[in-house]
C-alpha cells in the first residue's frame, strides 16, 4: 500500500451519474486487474474505494458512479486539482487459471475493472467474451472501448431498451466459458455464481471503512470464516463463499 498525489488530467461524464476520470501520478504498486485505490476527498473523514479501470504508465482512469456525497465531490473536480490514493489495495484477480475461453460480466459499476482484466488477458493472447448489464439504455457505458479491444461484447438492459432484454444470467448461455470473471452487485453475484457452468472468481462491491483491513467493517463469509473484502478480497474464488440463503 502506497499513499500517492495524482493530479486530475480529465473527469468527464459518460453517462448522467458515471464519470471517467484521468489521473498522473505513481502507479507501480497497481500490478493486477481488479484492484482498486481509495480516494481521500476535502471535508470528508473516509476515503472513497474506488475500482480501477486501466494503467498506462503514469496514467490511471478510474470509473465511477455518482451515488453520495463522495463521488459528487470526485465529479466536480477539474484538470490540475490533486488527489490523495491510497494504492495497491486489495488483491485483483488471477489470470492464471483463465483458459482460453474466459467469459467476462460485469453489472453497472462493477464493468470498469474488467476492461483491465480485458487488455491483461489479450497480452497472453486469450481473447475473452464480455457480457454487460445496466437497466436501461441511457445507462450503458464502455461497450464501445471494449469492442474496441476486439473481443466479443453482449450487452443487456432490463427494460430492454438496448441489447438484449433481461439480466446478464439469461445470456450466459450463448457461451461455453473456461471460466469466468464478475463484478457487479451481490445479487447479480449470486445469480452467476449458480447460473455458470464452470468455475470463477468474484469482485465483490462492498461498503469500506478504512479499506486497508484494520476495521472489518466489510466483512463476508466464507467456507473459512469471515473474511475482510478490502483485504482479502474484493476478488474471491467462486467455490469459497457461503451465500446467505
């Protein structure tokens, strides 16, 4: 964990609450998809965890949504203001176990971090599939960068308004995964988790106090006790959690 200044390069809106922001500053100790830094904003007592889209050198784009206090301050800030991140958070996923059929799916918020897993992926030269679910049209973001990485994208809305209508579950079986890779809200989480074929890790989204693990505020359970998400996850294999029934 490192404590670096980034100073803001772009922040522009990609849809009405979700914004793409563009920092310089240190970011060695970011070294796997998945991770994510946590955002330390004037006038407010915790930091923001905010996920990680992509690292290129020393640029760092951070995708987020406006849901509080926090991120209305994030969305205000403009080319030159600095921010403190807290980075290397948190464990990221692992490629290693991928297969040469990955199936990526990310709900909402919980996208950004795929398209690093993306690009990650496409170094070894394993081209994944990605599924993207929002609830309407006026929602959707970033189906064109990762059309752009050449892969294969789906996208759902639940009222049907774009792609395909329904959730990111009733189109997992148009493929036939290696394994697979999800972010997104835990009920969403859940569904894949019992909808997939194979096995996968999951990018939990959860509430953090000090993001670091000193506070256990963002615990969940596991089949080997409770484990902190901000510590021990947000990524966690499939096959580990105890879901609450």
């Amino acid at each position: 964990m490192k404590d670096v200044i980034f100073t803001v390069i772009k922040n522009v809106p990609l849809t009405k609450n979700v914004y793409e922001m563009t920092l310089c500053g240190d970011t060695s100790d970011i070294t796997r998809p998945g991770q994510f830094v946590n955002v330390k904003l004037d006038g407010l007592y915790l930091r923001r965890p905010i996920s990680i889209c992509e690292v290129m050198r020393d640029r760092l784009i951070l995708v987020y949504k406006i849901v509080g206090a926090g991120t209305e301050k994030m969305a205000a800030l403009r080319k030159g203001a600095e921010l403190s991140l807290l980075t290397g958070l948190g464990n990221g996923y692992d490629i290693s176990v991928s297969g040469d059929r990955p199936l990526l799916i990310g709900g909402g918020v919980g996208v950004p971090p795929l398209y690093m897993l993306a690009e990650k992926l496409l170094e070894l030269d394993i081209t994944p599939a990605v599924i993207l679910g929002f609830n309407t049209k006026d929602e959707v973001f970033y189906e064109k960068q990762f059309a752009r990485l050449g892969v294969p994208v789906e996208v759902t809305t639940v009222d049907g308004s774009y792609g395909t209508q329904g959730f990111v579950t009733d189109v997992i079986d148009h493929y036939e995964p290696t394994y697979y890779y999800a972010c997104g809200p835990l009920p969403m989480l859940k569904a894949v988790h019992y909808r997939c074929n194979t096995r996968g890790q999951l990018s939990f989204e959860e509430r953090m106090g000090c993001g670091f693990g000193a506070c256990m505020g963002c615990s969940c359970r596991t089949k080997t006790g409770y484990k902190r998400v901000c510590k021990d996850g947000p990524v966690f294999y499939s096959e580990e959690i105890l879901w609450e029934d």
